[in-house]
C-alpha cells in the first residue's frame, strides 16, 4: 500500500535552477496557483521513511490491510454508506453479510476493496501515464453489480450535487474537459510537488465530474494511485474532516481559496506518513485510533443547545455527523461543540442560516 520507492521523489531540498517561478518546485513556497502551502515536512517525513525500508514484510501487511479496510471505509462513509469500520471489515476480510444493511452497501464495500486491489497493480508506472481508460476502470470496479450501464462510462446527463450551488460541466463538454485534464496530467503535472499534484488531480477530475455517480470515490482512488505511484502512503479522509472535506472542496468549486482544500488533503497524507514512520522505529503497535465521537444528546448537552436545533442546523449542512450507527443514531465529531459556539456567535449578529452556511463555507 505504499507504493514503490523513489529516491528522489520530493526529495530535493532547494529550488532547481530550471525551476518555473510559476509551478511548486518542491521545497519552496511557490505552487501553479500561488497558494502557500509547504510541503517541505511532507518531503523531509517521506525521506526518512525511504531510509527506513524496505520494511519487515509482516509490518507491511499489516498496514496494507488496515489502509484497506479504512480507506474503503472512510470513502464510502463520505457518500453515505451506513457500514461501520468493524462491519465494513467483516465485508472486506471475511466476506461476510450484515443484517439490516442493503445489497449496495455491501457491494460498495467489497468494490472499493476490489479497485484498492487494482490500484496497487498500478503503482510501477508514473503519474504521467494515466489516462481516462485508467479512471474509467476504476469507475467500472467501483459500480459494478451496483450501475452496471453506467459502470466505466462518462455521462450523457446534466447532473447536480444535491444541497450545493456549484453548476457541473454540461455532458457535451466532457470530452474536451477529460483530454485536457489527461494532457494536464501528461505534461504540467510533472512539475508539482507528488502531493499538490495528487490533491490537483482530484479536483479537478470531481469538479469536471464525469460520472453519474461514484465520481468523489474516483476521484479520491485517483488522489491516492498518484499517491502511490510517488513512493507516498495514501491519505485518508476521516469521517470526522467530511463536512470540512465537502466545503473545502465546494468554496474552491465556487470560486473561493483552493488552499483549505490543499491542506487538508496535506494534513490527511502527514498522518500516513507518521503511522509508517511510527511502525517503522517501533513507536507503536497500532495506527492511532479514532477519537470517540459524540451521539447528538452528549453534544447537546455539552453545547447547552436542544436536539431539534442540532438536528435542524444538520439538515441545513450548517454541522456534519461523523458516523451513522447501524440502528440509525447520528454520531458528531468534538470538533462539532467549537462549530455550534461559532453559529451561535453568527446568530447574534443576526445573520440567517444561510448566510451563516456561508460563513462556514468561506472559513
């Protein structure tokens, strides 16, 4: 799962003198969209890792085996699957069935595990020799059993986001907007940090948005195989970043600073990169567990605000749940109690939800 080792793959620890002031070269504070965002801690965690391996073969599959299991449950969790961490395991591992969950949430559970699979056959080629063919094998794994007449196509429909403002590229103009992207990743993309440049490409192929459906999990199987391919471990969008993740995404799509977007996805690949390293000297036996999350009672009272409210400012995408359980209770990341003080705060300025939902957007 972490892909193949490349000596000098954001290595370099000065600006090239064939540097483009316009592009990110590496260690310096310069990228294609003059955004600040240094990678430089990325490009030194990455170093002492290469020093490090290879790796014992049995650390190694452990952590491929728990990246598989999370990434599969992290990404599916973001467009709505019920499964949790444990069910989605036994899915994966074992196979098995969970009562009370539909056929499709099983499906995108093993699918997903299934093109994780044909990623890591991938990863001995270069950033630079990604195609549309390649996304769309990706997208036939993803909906296969699930859409299977639109498993490996782009679409031949207007599509929206549901809840969001941002207007999607008319279908007509998804094979111009698709052969730019693969030239995009043929030439300019060479000149970006691995990072920035695996971030970029999920952008840009979510914003163009080909497919009817599956195009954020995609768009992040892409993210994490030019990931891959660069000697980096895969980021992990936490379910507990979804509501930061889709409006970090969003502001950019409408307009706004790229960089919240950039950073994040920064921060995701950093956490990897510590879990290898903190295996790799023995730190630790286990990836760092999750945070116990909130059920909408405790946060209610840790907020001093009632549940309809909560439930309310849900609906209005104004907080984001973090994790449904299987009998249906939503369950809130902490980061949630800062959340509601800020609307709080919005309120008494008099600003109405929907400003306020901008607000958060924008921040």
């Amino acid at each position: 799962m972490l892909g193949k080792n490349i000596s000098n793959a954001g290595d370099r620890t000065g600006l090239p003198s064939n540097c483009d002031p316009k592009y990110y070269c590496y260690n310096h504070k310069v990228s294609l969209y003059g955004l600040f965002v240094n990678y430089n801690s990325l490009t030194t965690k990455k170093t002492q890792l290469d020093e490090l391996r290879p790796l014992p073969a049995v650390q190694v599959r452990n952590l491929e085996e728990w990246f598989r299991v999370e990434l599969t449950y992290t990404s599916n969790a973001i467009e709505g699957n019920t499964l949790t961490r444990a069910e989605t395991a036994m899915v994966v591992e074992k196979g098995l069935t969970v009562g009370g969950k539909t056929l499709i949430e099983h499906l995108e559970a093993a699918n997903h595990a299934d093109a994780l699979s044909w990623v890591n056959e991938q990863i001995d080629r270069s950033p630079q020799s990604i195609t549309q063919r390649d996304i769309l094998a990706i997208h036939n794994i993803i909906l296969k059993g699930i859409d299977d007449d639109n498993a490996g196509r782009f679409r031949n429909v207007a599509v929206r986001i549901s809840g969001s403002m941002v207007v999607l590229p008319n279908p007509r103009k998804l094979p111009d907007l698709m052969d730019a992207f693969e030239s995009w990743l043929s030439n300019e993309g060479a000149d970006l940090h691995p990072v920035e440049l695996a971030t970029e490409a999920h952008y840009q192929l979510v914003s163009i948005h080909p497919f009817t459906d599956g195009n954020g999990r995609t768009a992040r199987l892409l993210m994490n195989m030019i990931l891959l391919m660069q000697g980096y471990p895969p980021a992990i969008i936490r379910t507990r970043d979804r509501l930061a993740y889709i409006n970090a995404l969003e502001t950019a799509q409408l307009g706004g600073s790229k960089e919240p977007f950039l950073k994040l996805v920064a921060k995701a690949v950093e956490r990897s990169l510590d879990l290898y390293l903190k295996a790799a000297t023995n730190e630790v036996a286990d990836p760092e567990p999750e945070t116990p999350l909130l059920t909408i009672g405790k946060l209610a009272k840790a907020t001093e605000t009632v549940n309809s409210t909560l439930r309310h400012w849900v609906k209005e995408g104004l907080l984001g749940v973090a994790e449904t359980t299987p009998a249906g209770y939503q369950l809130f990341d902490r980061s949630m109690i800062l959340r509601v003080e800020r609307i709080r705060n919005l309120q008494a300025k008099r600003l109405t939800l929907a400003e306020i939902k901008g607000k958060l957007l924008d921040s």
